[in-house]
C-alpha cells in the first residue's frame, strides 16, 4: 500500500503551486511590470519647461524696461521698448510672461509691439515663437495685433512663416 498515489483535490494543489510562477521583481532582482509603467509614464508626463520661468526676468531686456512704466500709458510703454536695445528673441519669453501674470497688460504690450517693432523681421520672428505657444497667448497677441490697427501685419507675419506655423496663427486669427 505504500505505493498508492494521492488522488483528488491534494494532487490537483500541488500542481497548481508548481506551476505558479514568481513575479519579475524578484526574479534577478528586475522591476516590475508596475514600476516600469510608473517610471515610463512618470517621465513622460513631465510638462516641459517654458521659454523663461515667471519671475526671472533679469535677463530679458525688455521685461527690465518695461517695469519701471506703467502699463497704462502707450507713449511710455513704446518709449521704454525702444530704448531697451532689445533682440527679437526677448519678444515672445516678455509676451509670456506678461501673460502668466497678468491678460490685459500682455495685450497691451502686444499692442505696443505691432506699433513700436520696425522691423519686419521682428514681427516675424514673433510670431514664429508665438505660434508654438498655448492658444490662449496666441490670441492675446492676436487680439493686441488687431486692437492697434495692425491686422495687416499680422497675415504680412504670417506669409513669411513655415506652413505649419502659419496654419497655427492663421486658424487663431480668422477663427475669432
């Protein structure tokens, strides 16, 4: 009787139990399938940086020369622009953000922009860091474009750009 095999449910318990397999993060000390998607998804949904954080504007020359006026006033708001020898790539970081903390004043130095920047290259290379900006900036400068008369401007900005960059601004600009 010493042969006699188990039958029944012990047999089919311990075969289950061989079969079970160890889960990946202890074997060979990799992690697991869980930890993998955290860090995956983790890295992943990081926002990116913006052009410049809010509150550091010591290096942007127009952010400088645009604090000590008011926003009230367009005259000086130009003046201090074009006194501040700034380069086009400090057009879009300032308009940001002004942006960030406050609507009505980014629109008012878009305004300012559209009266104030001589160059045409300029205009361009605004809205060209423009267009990879949020809809709602991009409407602002849209929006202080067409307050100060300029929708012309704006298409003359646009024709100059890359077509995908242009359909961008072009979209915000007819569609209201």
């Amino acid at each position: 009787m010493t042969n006699k095999k188990p039958t029944g449910k012990s047999e089919a318990k311990t075969k289950k139990l061989a079969t079970i397999k160890k889960p990946t993060s202890q074997v060979k000390g990799k992690p697991t399938a869980e930890a993998k998607t955290t860090l995956r998804t983790k890295f992943h949904t990081k926002r990116s940086p913006d052009l410049i954080p809010v509150g550091e504007n010591k290096n942007n020359r127009i952010l400088r020369a645009v604090s000590k006026v008011s926003f009230r006033n367009n005259n000086q708001l130009a003046e201090a622009i074009k006194t501040s020898e700034y380069k086009a790539v400090e057009l879009a970081p300032a308009l940001q953000i002004t942006y960030k903390k406050n609507r009505n004043q980014a629109v008012k130095m878009a305004e300012v922009f559209a009266t104030t920047l001589s160059n045409k290259k300029d205009h361009r290379e605004l809205f060209q860091s423009v267009a990879l900006m949020e809809k709602d900036v991009r409407m602002v400068v849209i929006r202080g474009y067409r307050n100060a008369g300029e929708g012309r401007g704006v298409v003359h900005s646009i024709s100059q750009l890359p077509r995908a960059q242009a359909r961008t601004i072009m979209r915000d600009f007819v569609i209201k």
